[in-house]
C-alpha cells in the first residue's frame, strides 16, 4: 500500500544520521577495538561520507576514551545524573 507509510520511512536529518553513526562507531571500539574500527573506517571512507567523518574524528575519540578510562569513577545520585542528562553533559 503506498498510502501507508511507516515511521521508519521518513527520511532522518542529518544530525540523526550522524548520531547514530557516532554511536555505533563508539559501541564498535568498545566491542573490537580502536585497531579493528580503523580498518573499517578507512576501507570505507572513500565510499561514504559519513564514515569519511567519522574517521576524521576517530583519533580524538580514542584518545579521549583511553584518558577517561584511566580517570576513578565518580558516583552521583539519581537527581544529579537527571540534572546532567537535561543540561546534555550525558549521553
């Protein structure tokens, strides 16, 4: 039926899009490795634009997880965690 068209096919902005490639790219460190990801990024990149992006961002993104991973964890309450999820310091 072409009158009945779902939500997932609209079209996502590009923000979304991007979100959800930078996303991804992050979940794929965490489960493969920084290694394993650049060869993906690189292969890819000359074909896509978004990973092509994504690759320009890939070195801070690694070293910023590997610098926040040396940091202690900091534990917050249920009302602070809602306060910086609202002000977006939270993904």
């Amino acid at each position: 039926m072409k009158g009945n068209k779902s939500k997932d096919d609209k079209p996502e902005s590009k923000e979304e899009v991007w979100d959800k490639a930078f996303m991804a790219m992050c979940k794929g460190l965490d489960k493969f490795g920084p290694r394993e990801i650049l060869n993906i990024l690189v292969e890819n990149a000359r074909h896509d634009e978004i990973v092509f992006h994504l690759l320009a961002r890939f070195p801070t993104v690694v070293v910023l997880g590997e610098f926040l991973h040396s940091l202690p964890i900091q534990k917050v309450d249920k009302r602070t965690l809602k306060r910086l999820e609202r002000k977006g310091w939270l993904i």
